[in-house]
C-alpha cells in the first residue's frame, strides 16, 4: 500500500475513486483538524473499506468527527486508530456511532488513553451493534473494574469474537476469564449460524409425520433464536442431525418455510 499525503488522501476520497479502496496515514503527524478534513471526505464517499490512522496525533475532537462520518459511511470495514491520544469522550462518541453503524468489522483503538467510562459506553452500544467482531482496547487505561462492566454489557451481544484488553491497569483473572468465556461463546455462536446458512434450513430445520412442527424442536430453535446463545445452537444442530437420521427426510421440504420463519421471527 503507497503512501500518499493527507490532501491528495482527502481528494481522491471526495472524487469516489473506485480503485481508492485501501487507505493508509500511519505515522502522517495528523491531528484533529486532519482528523476533520478526512471525516467531511468519507461522509461523500462509498468505495473506502480500509483506513489505517494509527501512530498519529488524533485526540477526542477527531476521533469524535471520524465517528459522526461513521454513522451514515457504509463501506468502510476497517478502522485503526491505535497509537493516537483518544480518551473516554472519543470512546463514547465511537460508541454512539456503533450504535448505527451496520459495516465496520474491527476497530482498533489500542494504546490511546480510554479508561473504564469509554470501555463501558463501547461495550453497550454493541448491544445494538450485530457487525463488528474485533475491538481492540489493549495498553489504555481500562482497570479491573472497568472491565467487569465491559463483560456484563457484552453479555447481550453474540457477535464480537475478539476482544483484546491486554497491558491495561492490573484487570484480574476473573474479569477477564468473564470475557474470555463470552468471547468463547460469541465464537460457537458464529459456528452455528454460519452451518444454518451454509448448509440451509432443509438440514437444520424438519418436520414430523404428521405435517406439525415437532414441539421438542420448536422450543429448541425458538430458545436458539431469543437468546442467542451458541451452546443452544449447537443442541439444535445434534437435535436435527438425529431427527433427519431416523428418516425423516421427505418431510423437510413442507415446513421448511415454518422453521425458517419462526427462527428469523426468533432472532428479530
């Protein structure tokens, strides 16, 4: 990836160049007005995906225009901001642009200066959030208790499965043995989400030989589907297995729509 300058960056991003997917300013002395100037250039542009800003000198006041060009930016995938002077203020302000942002995958935000109030908003706005799966928030200032909190936020969401709080203030083992088990979760979660969609409804979802929805698999997948919880989803996957071994399988294709309807009813 070239290197090129913040003003050729912010022109080409406002002119929609369609080869300008990647862009990376690591260690270009950008501060919050550059900050701005890029922010204004990606609220007229839908071909950037990458956007790498780490190892400058971006504070809350840039991270808080970045974040404001987040909320209607629907391309962007990735955004690193590791290295930068971001506090609890530019936390919050990513987290209220999280709360709508349905593209970005990773965020990287690891050595800045976010303590517990930042981790804390960043972790209930992905309540909402169903897109981003890596949060990096190693080396800030993110203490035991901080943490804690963090943990019992994520617990209402199933889709990020990485989370790195490495190197900050002395976080003990059972806060971060609470999010490693939520991030372990979230992981067999995606397993079996993605087995549903992969190998389709007509494996996962049956019927009995009555033309009814079997109740015992009905109450399985209406569990799988309200909680979200990978563990059940994985029970749903051994429960069908089963069922479709006993041969049952000429009466998958008359109830594929009911199964498929109750779990997409389930998961709203």
């Amino acid at each position: 990836m070239v290197k090129i300058s913040l003003e050729e960056a912010v022109t080409r991003l406002r002119s929609n160049d369609d080869t300008f997917t990647e862009l990376s300013l690591h260690g270009n002395n950008i501060d919050d007005e550059g900050a701005r100037e890029l922010a204004d250039a990606l609220k007229e542009n839908n071909i950037l995906v990458y956007l790498d800003l780490e190892s400058n000198k971006i504070g809350d006041e840039g991270a808080r225009s970045l974040a404001d060009a987040l909320t209607g930016n629907k391309t962007l995938t990735y955004l690193y901001l590791r290295s930068n002077d971001i506090g609890d203020d530019g936390a919050r302000a990513m987290a209220d642009a999280l709360k709508g942002n349905n593209t970005l995958i990773e965020l990287q935000l690891g050595h800045n200066n976010i303590g517990g109030e930042g981790a804390r908003a960043l972790a209930i706005a992905l309540e909402d959030n169903t897109t981003l799966i890596s949060l990096d928030l190693e080396y800030n200032g993110i203490c035991d208790e901080g943490a804690s909190t963090m943990a019992d936020a994520l617990k209402g969401n199933s889709t990020l499965t990485i989370l790195y709080l490495g190197g900050n203030n002395n976080i003990g083992d059972t806060a971060l043995g609470d999010v490693d088990k939520l991030m372990s979760r979230n992981k067999l979660h995606k397993e079996h989400s993605d087995g549903i969609e992969t190998q389709g409804y007509s494996f996962y979802f049956g019927t009995n030989d009555n033309d009814e929805i079997d109740p015992c698999i009905k109450a399985t997948v209406w569990a799988a589907a309200t909680t979200g919880d990978g563990l059940i989803l994985g029970l749903v996957q051994n429960a069908l297995q089963k069922y479709l071994a006993e041969g049952r399988e000429d009466d998958l294709t008359s109830k594929k729509e009911s199964f498929k309807k109750l779990f997409n009813e389930g998961r709203n």
